[in-house]
C-alpha cells in the first residue's frame, strides 16, 4: 500500500493543501484503498494494482475546484477529456465537498465527559471484581449516578452534532436517548456492584435493574419511532434500486413466501418437539433461517436474464 500512498502525494504535489484539498485528499486515499483491494482481489499485483486505480481517478485539480467551489459532482460525472471518472472519485468528492468539522467545545466536552464515566465505571467494576472493597451505598449509588450522568451526555450530545452525513437530531429525542442511556449505564452498574456486595441492600439491585429495563423500553421506543436524518446528498449517493423498488409484484410475493416458510418452521418446530424431542426441534428453525436466506438472494439478485415486470 506504499505505492498508493505515493503515488497521491504526487498526484497533490503543487496543489495548495487547504482545507477542502485536505479532506478530498484523505476521501480519496480511502477509495484508492478500497479499489486497489479490488484490483488485487482480480489477480493484479500490487504496484499495477495502485498505478491503475490512480490512473482511473483522473485530474485531481477537476475534483478540487469541484469541491472548493462547493458543487458536488453528479453521479458517473465525465472526467477531463471524455474518460469516465470513477464511482468511488465522485463520491469522494461528494464527501469532502459535505464535509463537517466537528466543534471544538464538543471535542472536549465528550472527553472530559468521558474520562469521567470511566473512572466512575471502572471503580466500580474493580468493586466487582473485589480488587476494592465496597464503598457503601452511599457512594455506590453516587458513583453509578455519576456514570450514567456522563454517559447520557455523551449520547445526547453526539446526536446533537451535525455530522457530513447526518443532519442533527431534535433536542427533545436528543436528550431521550441521553437519558435512556444514562439509565441504561447507571442501572447496570448499580445492579452489578449490588450483586456483589453484601452490604448493599436488596432493593438497590432491583432498583438498579428497574433502571435497566426503563432505559432499556426508552431506547426500543426512540429507536422505533427514529426518522431519518440523513442529508439528501448521502441519501441520493447511497441509494440503489433493488428488485424490490422496481417490482412491486416481486415485494409481495416475498412477503407471501416468507409468512409461509416462518409458519411452516414453527409448526414443524413445535410438531418435533412434542413428538420427537426438544432437543432436536430448533433444526426446523434453521432450516426455515436457511431458506429464507436463499429465498431473499433469489429474489433480490436473481437470474440477470429474468426480466422485470
């Protein structure tokens, strides 16, 4: 991968490394990373493999004034005199020219934030473990506090922040998912230190575990009701028809053909185990697991010569 690395510090020699250049810089080594992996995989060696990938990406000083003029560059966009530029350039490109930096007072809220819950995490998990003895209720339940405190911070605040791809998440569901995981964190190490401690009185662990199975439901609800964020430019980059999107007809079946082979497999799960054994029946279950596998293959990437209706 030497060559690769090489042969794009030369490809960016004379070019101003701003900002932009910068980051469409380190998008492209990835995508070269990844093609010249692809190459090699063909049966190229290593150096053809790098001098080929570079080669296909093109003029880079075209994808730096495309960047830095902030148009992102349209799919299977031509390059410079005709040749067809690659995928994985334009979205690099796309990328770089999307890029969002994170802010600096975030950067170091999350660490300090961090450094934080581990500290209070790991006492405890040495309390657990009986390197140090327990330290009371008091302080168990302060220290678990602690933890999820800055556990919930963390989330919430790193859902908060606008990312390349990610618009912010709203302030309400935000601090939701801050607070269920604080709960989350907080309850599971109370309920740990608890169980490990004979001071400690009952009601802590089942109060630490109420924590968990509350923050727990919080996530199930914020994570199903969850909307998209994704910004417009990653979800057009992203996007790929599959069989699905084009044929309607072939959705449905899929859904027939899959409530058919998960009621036949319980059926013939639970027919084995009354009559058979239990401790054979769950090969009803992989065996519908197996088919519905070679099923969704089938119907997403089947036959190319199968037209579609």
């Amino acid at each position: 991968m030497t060559t690769v690395h090489r042969l794009l510090d030369e490809a960016f020699a004379g070019i101003p490394l701003t900002p932009e250049a910068a980051d469409l810089k380190e998008e492209i080594r990835a995508g070269l990373l990844d093609r010249v992996a692809e190459l090699e995989a063909g049966g190229l060696g290593p150096d053809e493999a790098a001098h080929r990938a570079v080669a296909e990406l093109g003029d880079v000083h075209a994808l730096i004034a495309e960047v830095s003029d902030g148009a992102a560059p349209p799919a299977d966009s031509p390059a410079p005199g005709g040749a067809h530029r690659p995928h994985w350039a334009d979205a690099a490109a796309l990328r770089a020219a999307h890029r969002v930096r994170p802010r600096p007072a975030y950067v170091i809220g999350v660490t300090l934030a961090g450094v934080v819950a581990a500290a209070a995490v790991a006492t405890l998990a040495l309390v657990v473990v009986g390197a140090l003895d327990s330290p009371g209720v008091a302080a168990t339940v302060l220290l678990a506090g602690v933890g999820g405190l800055a556990a919930g911070w963390i989330v919430g605040a790193t859902l908060r922040q606008e990312t390349t791809s990610n618009h912010p998440m709203p302030i309400r569901r935000a601090v939701g998912y801050g607070v269920a995981g604080g709960l989350v964190v907080a309850g599971a190490a109370l309920a740990a230190t608890a169980a490990t401690s004979g001071d400690t009185a009952t009601g802590w662990l089942l109060t630490g575990l109420a924590l968990v199975v509350l923050g727990g439901l919080g996530l199930t609800w914020l994570g199903v009701t969850q909307t998209n964020r994704r910004k417009a430019w990653a979800r057009s980059a992203g996007h790929g028809d599959t069989r699905f999107d084009t044929d309607p007809a072939a959705a449905a079946r899929f859904g027939i053909y899959t409530a058919v082979i998960w009621v036949t497999a319980f059926a013939l799960f639970t027919v084995l185990g009354f009559a058979w054994s239990w401790a054979w029946s769950w090969i009803a279950l992989v065996a519908g697991w197996a088919v519905m596998m070679l099923l969704l293959a089938h119907m997403l990437f089947g036959s190319r010569d199968t037209p579609q209706r």
